[in-house]
C-alpha cells in the first residue's frame, strides 16, 4: 500500500445521493464498527484527533486488518488499496454503497486499486467528510485556496472540547469547514443549527455531511459570516476562524491578516446584533498580545459600543513570544524571509506575543454587573470548567450585597486536585518552612504562594464546618487576630474557590465532582 499523492483537487469529490443510499453508507460504517473509540483504542491514542499519518503510527494498525482497520486506511490515510483486499473485508452491498456517493473509484490507470476520494472519519457519534488532513504539500498540485480544514486536528479537537454542550434552541457555527460543530450541535444537543462558511467548497460538505448522518435540522449557508443570517439572534454561537497572521491571504482556513484578529475582530463586532440575552459566542482563535494593551481590555473593544452587555472568559493555553520563539518560527516557517517579514510586521504593531485562547462570551439576560476573566487551561481542563467560573463569577460579582454572608455561611471543602508544595531550610538546628505554595490542574492551571498555616486550614476543609467556623477555630489558634475581620476571611474564602482550590456546595468543581464519583 502507498500514500495517495492527488493529481488535482476535485471540485465534487463525492455525489449527492438518496436518503436510503446514505442510510446505507451508515449501516455499513456501524456494522465495520467504524467508531472514533475504536480507532483510538485500536491505535493506542488518547482520541482520533492523535491518530497522525500511517507513517507516525507504523505499523500498529496492520497487526489486525479487519473492515474497521480497512476503513481507516482508505479514507483516514488516504491510501491504494487492491480491491481484492477491499473485496475481502466489505460485502458487495457495501461497496456498491460507497461507489454510489462517489467515496470510492479505481486509481486512474490501475483499476486493480482503489482510492477515496475525500477524508471520511467518526467524531463523537457523527461522521465528517472533508479534505485530506495529511500529506497536503504532498500532492503534485497545491491545495486549492478553499481546501477544507480538517476535523482531525489538535487545533481542531481544542475547539470541540470547548464549546458548551448543554441544551440549546438555536445555535450558529460560524467559519464552520467540515460542519463539525454544527454537525454535533443538530445531532444532539441544539433544536436547530445553523452552518456558514464563506466558501462553496466548504458548504458542499456540510450538506453532504448532514445528509450523511441523516439530520433534517441543519441548515447550510453560504456568506461572509453573519450575512446570511442577518436579523436572526442565535443562543449560541461557535467559531473556528482563520488566525494566522498573513501580509496576503493564501488559504481561506488559515489566514487573517497582518496580526490574525481580522476575522475574529469582525465575530466580535457584530455579536450584539445575533446573540441572544442569556446566549454565549465560544470562538477558539489566536489574539496578539500588545505593548500597554492587556488582552482582555482588547476582546472588550472589539465587542464596540455594547461592550457593557457582555461577559468575558478567556482560556489561555499556549503563547507564542517573538522574539525568544524567532529561531523556531523561522524553522518551521521554512521561508526565512517570510517569517521575517511577519515578525516584523507584528513588532511595528506593538505585539509583544500571540495568544491562542478559546473565549466564552456571554451576553447578560438582565441588568447586572458584568465580569471579565483571564484563565490559564491545563490539560484537565474543559468545556464545563469554563461554564463553571463563568457562574461562579457571575454570582459573587462586586457590589453583591448578599456575597459576604453566603461566603460566610458556605461549608468549603478541598478540591481533590489540590496539591501543597513546600521547601523548609535548616536554621540554627531547625527545619523552618521557607516557601510553601497550593498547586491545581483544575479547573485551571494555577500557583499560588500561601501562609504556612493554609495547609492546616484546607486539611479541615471537608465541607461540614462554615467558614464562620474555620475562622473561629484559626482564630482560638492565634493564628490570625482575634479581631480578624469576617469580611477578609470571606475575600480569602473566595480567592481559594476561584482558584479551584476549594470548593462549595452550590458551586460544585466539575472535575472534582468526577474525581469524587
């Protein structure tokens, strides 16, 4: 077997079939066991977005060839496959299945092999067509400008592990390429979505991809992000907009402008206008970090004039400094001069750094006072986590009257993520505690220094004492003044719940819940 290197890009890699000859593609797919968990068990991978290319996994998946296996070679890896081989695994119907939608034909000149056309794979209980994710610089002609991003990706796999899941009426999923969102949306937890992609290319597959999985609530359009929805208000809103930063924009999925905001400044601009009191945006993008500007002051200036109606998550999980990362860049870049110039460009901008982040923006049902909050993700860290601070927030905001006696009132417990690290040195004969820091993956990633009596205070936080209490007991302890003031320990109080190091009853952690269950 060898990898397909395409001659040119089909403008219609497959054919629009019948409701029964789609029915029929899924039929053969579930009886292959034709599963992301499968795939994943079978390779050895934390999920199918780590699947690679054939090279990357060697062998793994040859051990064991069965219909699934095939499968996986054929429209994951794009490889030629005999069709005695193809013959063996799958039955007649099944092939006849594929060959009608166009997924599967001869190789040009070697009719005694076969080859996929398009990238066909499961993701969480749908199944995605696209453009190849692999191999794309590969093929003996350059990808087109409205190639399809793939599903597969990390980046990809990022964005899905962070948009809500909880039900909603209306959701839109903008820049949406394969239709992943919008896919997972109609099939689950959204009465109806809505897709927009700016390219043909992109909304052909979509279609084809709703009509793969059988949904009739999904609806494809196509436009320049909000165009083809003007008027409309939506409960939910995902993007995955191109954020790399381009002097010229060669692929639509990647490219932004000089500093890669210039898609996901206009998301923000117009999110007013479509989001509905009580609704959220979930946008996974790059923002760049400027000289005297802090980020989340940014997101709020491209939200405009309304700014004031919304609330601001941001979920930091990698940056990129320039100057340190210059060498590496260029390297990957492999064209000096282009990095060169880009590098440049941002450095007349006043970017000292980009930011790759997933920001939950939410726009208030009622009359309140709004939050803004800059998080940095762990690897623990997920959807609900940031549902979870938004709430949290939300509730304890400044200027809550009530907020001082809840906290008081509230039975704290210690989240089972926490860790205490500390260094003593050894002092006239005595080992005195030198340093001593709280440590959690969850629901963030976080480091904070403490006194060296917080130990013995979170020890006995198990969710049965108030926090009335515990400042009576470190109080008989002369630990702190008798004349501690409530209204300090209860800031502490919610210091330690923001940082996920305690937790409280109505606000339970959600991976803590897990870790406890």
């Amino acid at each position: 077997m060898s990898m397909i290197l395409k001659s040119e890009w089909r403008t219609e890699p497959f054919r629009h079939g019948t409701e029964a000859e789609f029915a029929r593609v899924r039929a053969l797919f579930q009886r292959a066991g034709y599963t992301d968990e499968a795939i994943s068990r079978r390779a050895g991978v934390p999920s199918i977005h780590h699947l690679g290319s054939a090279e990357e996994r060697g062998d793994l998946l040859r051990e064991s060839i069965d219909a699934m296996t095939l499968l996986l070679h054929i429209f994951c890896d794009g490889e030629y496959i005999p069709w005695r081989t193809v013959r063996e695994f799958l039955a007649a119907w099944e092939i006849e299945a594929l060959q009608t939608l166009g997924l599967l034909h001869d190789v040009p000149g070697s009719p005694d092999l076969s080859a996929a056309t398009v990238a066909l794979y499961p993701i969480q209980g749908v199944y995605v067509a696209g453009d190849r994710h692999v191999h794309l610089e590969a093929t003996q002609a350059r990808p087109p400008a409205d190639v399809v991003y793939s599903a597969l990706t990390p980046e990809a796999a990022r964005f899905l592990r962070f948009f809500p899941r909880d039900p909603r009426g209306d959701m839109l999923d903008l820049c949406s390429g394969t239709g992943i969102a919008a896919l997972l949306g109609a099939s689950s937890f959204a009465g109806h979505a809505w897709a927009v992609d700016i390219t043909e290319r992109s909304t052909r597959f979509v279609a084809f991809n709703a009509a793969l999985n059988g949904l009739r609530n999904l609806i494809i359009l196509r436009g320049d992000l909000y165009e083809p929805v003007a008027g409309q208000q939506f409960d939910l809103i995902v993007a995955h907009p191109p954020y790399v930063p381009a002097a010229e924009n060669e692929y639509v999925y990647r490219d932004a402008g000089v500093d890669g905001e210039e898609v996901t400044r206009r998301i923000l601009a117009s999110l007013h206008a479509h989001l509905r009191p009580g609704g959220q945006l979930c946008c996974n993008c790059l923002l760049a970090e400027r000289q005297g500007e802090p980020l989340e002051n940014r997101v709020r200036g491209m939200l405009g004039q309304n700014a004031g109606e919304f609330d601001v998550v941001i979920a930091q999980w990698a940056t990129q400094d320039l100057a340190p990362d210059y060498p590496r860049l260029a390297r990957e870049e492999h064209d000096l001069e282009a990095q060169t110039q880009r590098v440049l460009t941002l450095a007349r901008l006043g970017v000292e750094r980009l930011v790759f982040v997933v920001l939950i923006i939410q726009r208030r049902a009622t009359e309140r006072a709004v939050v803004t909050t800059r998080r940095l993700a762990s690897p623990h860290t997920g959807a609900a986590d940031l549902q979870w601070v938004l709430r949290w927030l939300v509730a304890n905001a400044d200027g809550d009257p009530g907020r001082l006696q809840r906290l008081l009132d509230s039975r704290p417990r210690t989240s089972p993520r926490t860790e205490l690290r500390s260094r003593s040195v050894l002092r006239d004969g005595e080992w005195l505690t030198d340093e001593c820091k709280l440590v959690t993956a969850s629901p963030f990633a976080v480091q904070a220094s403490c006194p060296p009596w917080y130990p013995m205070l979170l020890a006995r936080c198990d969710g049965t004492i108030t926090a009335r209490e515990h400042l009576q007991h470190i109080r008989d302890l002369k630990i702190v003044p008798e004349d501690a003031s409530p209204e300090a320990f209860a800031a502490m109080v919610r210091q330690l719940v923001d940082s996920g190091f305690l937790e409280i009853v109505e606000f339970p952690l959600p991976d803590a819940t897990a870790m406890r269950g």
